[in-house]
C-alpha cells in the first residue's frame, strides 16, 4: 500500500494549480448543464400546464393489480400501487438470482465435465439461450405455459389441494391456529441448538482433528424438536384448500402464469450467463493443483470443495454481480406478459396522470438501489473470497 | 387510450394553430378549395376493420370510409372523388388543424379537450363506441355482471384499465386483471384461455372476434363500460364547412329513420309524398342551398352508399357481427337523434 502512495506522488501528472483551475470549470459547466435541464424541464412541464411533485402518491389509483403480494384494491394510493409493483419486482428477482445461481453452476459444472454427453448439452443450452433476445425467450416460455396446461376445469390435481391449470399453481394456504406461537418459538430454539451444535462441532474438529458431521447432525436436531414441538402443540397449522367455483380456484395460494414464465424466462437466460462464469472461474484454476491433490489421495469432493471451488469462485463472483444487476433489470420486460412489475404498473400511472417524469425518477432510483445492494452484498462475498495476504 | 395519444399532441397543436392563423385570410373556405381540387381529402386509420380499411383490390371500405364518400358525393356529386389520407391516430388531429386534410373520419373520440384547445371541431357523432368485454361462448355468461371471479386480459392505457376498476367495483365483482403491453399478446392471452374475458373497445372487440378461427366461439356481451363517441372532425373556425358534414351525417342517420335506401332514392325522390323525405332530397324546398350545396346533395350522398343503416350493416353487422345497440335508432331505443332537416 504504502510503496503505491510513493509512485503515485512520483508520477509526473501530480495536480497543480492549472489542473485544478480546468477541472474546476469543467465540474463547472456540468452542473450548469444538468441545472439547465432540470429548469428547462419545470417550465416546459409548466406551460403545458403538467403538474409536477409527488402529491398525486396519495391520490386514489383506481387501477386493478392482478397479482399482489400484499393486499391491495383500486382504492389505494398511487403510491401503494407503486409499492406492489416494486414488491413484485422484488419478489422475482429475489427468486430468479437464487434459482439462476443454481442452474448456473450445475451448468459451468456441466460444461468442463469429461462426461462428453453432459458437456455438449451444457454447451448447447449456453449457446442458445445466451444468443437468443429474453424478450422472445419470455414469450416462449409463457406460449408453452399457457399452451401445455389445462383450463382450471379440468386442472391437473397433483395432491389434494394442490392444482395445476393454465391460470396457475393453486396451493392450499397455511393458516396459523392455537398454539402457532409455542410451535414458532419452538422451532427458533431448534435452530439455535442446532447452529451451535455445527459450531461446536467444527471447532471439535480444529482441537482434536476428528471429524463429526456438524452439519447433519445440526440438520437431525433441527427436524427431531420441530416435529416433537408440532405435534406436542396439536397441529398448529391449518390449511385453507383452494377449491374451483365459478371461474376460478378460489382460496389457498397461487402462482400465475405470468409469474412463473418471467421466473422461468430470466433464470434460463441468467443461469446461461453465470455458467459461463463458473466455467472460466474453474479453468483459471490451474491443473496442476488438481493433479497435486489427487496425488496426495484427497478425496474428489474435497478437492473441488477445498481447492477449486475457493479460486474458482475468485474469477466468478465478479463477474456473475453484473448478471445479477442486469437480471433484476431485465425483469422490467414482465410487462410483455403480463406481470404487473414496478414498471407495468407505472406505466400504467403516467398513462392515467401523466406525470412522466417522476415516475421515471421513481423507476431509476429503485433499481439503482436494489443493485447498489446488490454490488455491496456481492463485493463483501468477493472481498471474503479473494486471497487473504498477509 | 385515445386520450393519452391525444395528449402527445399539445405541442404540435400550437404549431398548428399559429399556421392556421397565418392562412385562414388566404383561404377561400374549405368548400371552395374542394370544389377546385375535384377530390375530398379524408383522413382515415391505417387499417380498422369496420371502420377504414383498404380491401384487397385497395379500395377503402367501413363505415368511416363511407362518411367520407357520403360528403363528397354531396358536395362534389360523386362519391368515389375521394382521396383517402391514412393518419396514424397521433397525427389524426394535426392533420386536420393543419389542413393537410380536409376533414377526417377515423375513430376519433368526441373530447372537450380535442374540441376546444386543439384546433379541430367536431360534426355529428357517427358510432356510439365504449369499453366492453367478449367472453367465451363456453363459460355460458350472458352479462358483465356475471363476471365475478372471472379473469380478464386487457392492454395497458390511460382509460381501459380504470374503467374495469370501477366497474367492478361498481358492481361490486372481483375481476382479476392480466394486463399486457401490446394488443397482439392481449388478444392471443385470452385465445389462449388464460382469461375468461378480454376487454377493450367494444367495436375493436368485435373485430377481434371476427379474426377468431372460430368466432361463433365467442361472444361480446351487452354491456358498455365507458363513453367513446366517434365523430369525423372538421377545422376549427370553418363554420361553412362544418355544417355539411354535420348535415350529411344527419341526412344519412334520417334516410334511414325516412325508409329511404340507396335502392329506392331516385324513386322516393320524385314520388315520395312525405314532406321531410322530400325536403330532404330536394324536391320541395332548397335544403342543399342553406349549407352551399346542390339542392339533390342528398340523393347523390344516399346513392353512393347508402343510409346510416345500410352502411353500418354493409360495415359492422355484415363483417364483424357487431350488433347496433347503442347505435339503433332513438325510435328503436338506440341513441341515434338526427337534428330536422328543415
């Protein structure tokens, strides 16, 4: 650190009273640009006699949301039809990162398999989803949803209480009943016996060097009290079971079509991206480690655990934060299908008022702040991941 | 929807009228400037079926097409001097405040704001239009009301999706909304059966299911959710000019109110004993000389096609199914009222 300052001072562009002088003015002349658009802005909104401001937030939307998180009607406000929609947002690009995640490692994986079959198809599958526009892969994928199953008439049961049709998945709905709270508390304390158990044993095994399965054994804890607390509370939870009526399954939960197809749309796209990532993370582990460690007679799964996957993940997690930002971007094309996302919804608000500008603000700054949490959660993993000097 | 596109305009329309001031001291009046051209400029869509359409062999037809035939057979006496202008829907107003054409007939909704702030005059209502819903013939409904539970796909605008809002909660149903981007998608949603219902413009609707492998599949139900009155539109300030084709439109909707068709016009002409009927087509009277025109401006609008109900069975019963409800006679408990000719 120290020996970079001291190039840095040597270097013969150091700044000096000119160069301050010129970037002074530069900064200058942005800030007269941005603030000219800005007024520009207000008055041309202005004369056209445009409202401006964010006072219409509270003013009733009226406009029909098909797909909530929360409970929402036409009665609300704008800005609560706003929250749904970025809720929404929120709730498939949550989903899709992990799920994307996956796929993209059983994929990267796949790729520099031996297994010839496997790494053809892998190869085949990044090649065509990573070369084929989302858009077209969303309508694909919502075509064949939409296409493959039944009318809710004739809804595909796969359990009781669970229904599969063209208007989505319907599960039954848990319902908490009398004694809910002892089973919740009481399953909080299996956890923590159960972490401290895994704790315990991985330190167990720094003292003694003998292993104990920490995590199973954690995992065991964990089922063993939960199922007694359950039992012992009486069935604490209820279900509410959807049942067809009219149009419609009514009750119990349900994931739409246009849900799941987004789902299913940016996690074939992403995980095309991020198994490309995985590939070249673990090519860029050199060989000759792997040959070391299997000459050492290290167990297969140790070495990829504790010799790949370490430096692999180096060369990966750089570069998989960009497809996570541009997942949760891409997830603005919900509208194509129908999804009423952050930007379906305010689309629908500037159509209806006209306030164009701060909707678009409004469009920016979440996604700006869901992928600046992202970078900041992806940088603290990478930092963990890099080398530690010392 | 219309509205918003509408609004885009706002800043054109003062373009606009700072240009039409400058030329209105120049211009003899848009009846002149047709007569010396020889041809109608009419502003259409670029394709609604029903409405304004090019046929295969390129001749436009629907019952806005016909509008315009209708006024320049009475002014000029020959319905096929006509020169259709497509307008995209933005430029449907522009065109018209400019005087690139000399009125235009394409689906545009009767609005305050159009009327007064944008430069244009509307004439004469020629389609009550309004939100409505088709629903499969299957689900066996035979009104809006019944929609409750029911899944309904509809494109996003400024108007459609509030309308279904309110009326639901008017009447108190829950409707589940699928709301798509483009029309295309909407429509293909609901084939698919992902929606029990689709919603938008109810004329719109009927050309929809016109476009169905199998329209007897499917059914627009009675009920109209909003008002979409559609009226060719003039310049504004060309009061002349306005009134022809007000009264053109009023000559079309009374001919068929008087029983006269385009069969039996040159018989009602000079047989008919009826006073309005022959008022109307000037065998008594000179009705076409209070607006500028010939005194037979009627018989020769009835000839070329025909009275408001032939022309909307010609255009919507005949192709698209489309019933006349609304647009029935007031006599038939519709909304059609055409002012006296007198």
């Amino acid at each position: 650190m120290s020996k970079q300052k001291r190039i840095a001072s040597k270097t013969p562009f150091a700044p000096k009273i000119g160069s301050i002088v010129l970037q002074t003015i530069i900064l200058g002349i942005v800030l007269a640009i941005a603030y000219l658009l800005f007024a520009n802005t207000q008055q041309n909104l202005s004369a056209k006699g445009i409202k401006s401001g964010f006072d219409f937030l509270w003013e009733e939307a009226g406009l029909p949301i098909g797909d909530t998180l929360i409970e929402y009607n036409p009665s609300r406000g704008y800005g609560y039809a706003f929250l749904v929609g970025i809720l929404n947002t929120l709730l498939v690009s949550f989903l899709a990162i992990i799920f994307a995640t996956i796929l993209g490692v059983l994929v990267g994986v796949s790729r520099v398999s031996n297994n010839w079959l496997l790494s053809k198809c892998a190869a085949i599958y990044v090649e065509t989803l990573r070369n084929l526009p989302l858009l077209l892969t969303l309508f694909f994928v919502y075509t064949v949803v939409l296409a493959a199953l039944p009318h809710p008439k004739e809804a595909i049961e796969i359990a009781q209480g669970y229904y599969l049709s063209n208007r989505g998945v319907y599960l039954p709905r848990p319902i908490a009943q009398q004694g809910f709270g002892i089973f919740l508390s009481a399953v909080a304390v299996a956890l923590g016996v159960g972490l401290f158990f895994w704790r315990w044993s991985i330190q167990y095994k720094h003292r003694t060097g003998r292993t104990v399965s920490g995590f199973w054994g954690g995992f065991a804890i964990v089922v063993v009290i939960s199922s007694l607390a359950y039992l012992a509370a009486g069935n604490p939870v209820s279900s509410e079971l959807p049942i067809y009526k009219g149009f419609n399954f009514r009750g119990g939960l349900s994931l739409k079509p246009e849900f799941t197809a987004l789902l299913v749309g940016l996690v074939i796209y992403t995980a095309a991206f991020i198994g490309e990532n995985v590939r070249s993370g673990i090519q860029s582990v050199h060989a000759g480690q792997i040959e070391a460690a299997n000459a050492l007679g290290v167990p297969r799964g140790v070495v990829v655990r504790k010799v790949l996957l370490p430096q692999a993940l180096r060369v990966t997690i750089p570069a998989t934060t960009n497809d996570y930002a541009s997942l949760v971007k891409n997830s603005s094309l919900a509208v194509a299908i129908g999804y009423p996302d952050m930007v379906s919804i305010g689309g629908t608000i500037i159509g209806q008022n006209g306030q164009a500008v701060e909707i678009i603000a409004m469009w920016m700054a979440i996604y700006l702040t869901i992928n600046l949490v992202i970078s900041f959660v992806m940088n603290i993993v990478n930092s963990r991941a890099q080398i530690a000097e010392r | 929807m219309r509205e918003f596109k509408m609004f885009k305009n706002m800043k054109y329309t003062a373009v606009a009228a700072c240009a039409l001031g400058a030329t209105s001291g120049l211009s003899a009046g848009t009846l002149d400037d047709v007569k010396a051209a020889g041809e109608l400029a009419c502003g259409v869509s670029e394709g609604v079926s029903g409405f304004s359409n090019p046929n295969s062999d390129g001749v436009w037809e629907g019952l806005d097409s016909d509008v315009c035939r209708a006024v320049a057979a009475a002014v000029l006496g020959d319905g096929d001097a006509v020169r259709f202008v497509p307008l995209a829907s933005k430029q449907k107003v522009l065109a018209v405040s400019s005087g690139q054409v000399d009125m235009t007939s394409r689906t545009t909704t009767w609005t305050m704001k159009r009327d007064s702030a944008e430069g244009v005059d509307f004439t004469a209502v020629v389609f009550y239009d309004g939100q409505g819903f088709m629903t499969s013939t299957q689900i066996g409904v035979s009104s809006a009301k019944e929609l409750d539970g029911a899944t309904v796909c509809l494109t996003t605008g400024t108007t459609t999706e509030l309308n279904l809002a309110d009326f639901a909660r008017a009447n108190n149903l829950s409707i589940e909304p699928v709301v798509f981007e483009g029309k295309r998608e909407a429509v293909e949603a609901y084939a698919s059966g992902r929606c029990d219902a689709l919603t938008t413009d109810s004329s719109q609707l009927a050309s929809f299911r016109a476009g169905f492998a199998d329209p007897s599949q499917h059914v627009v139900l009675p009920e109209i959710i909003s008002k979409e009155p559609l009226a060719p539109l003039v310049a504004h300030g060309d009061n002349q000019w306005k009134d022809i084709v007000t009264w053109v439109v009023y000559g079309l909707i009374s001919a068929e109110e008087l029983g006269v068709t385009q069969e039996n016009v040159a018989d009602m002409a000079a047989n008919s004993g009826n006073p309005s009927v022959q008022r109307m087509l000037g065998s008594s009277g000179n009705t076409g000389g209070m607006i500028g025109l010939e005194s037979d401006w009627m018989v020769n609008a009835i000839t070329a096609v025909g009275n408001y109900g032939e022309i909307y069975k010609r255009n919507l019963t005949d192709t698209l199914g489309l019933e006349r409800g609304v647009n029935a006679q007031w006599t038939d408990g519709g909304l059609l009222y055409a002012m006296p000719i007198r």
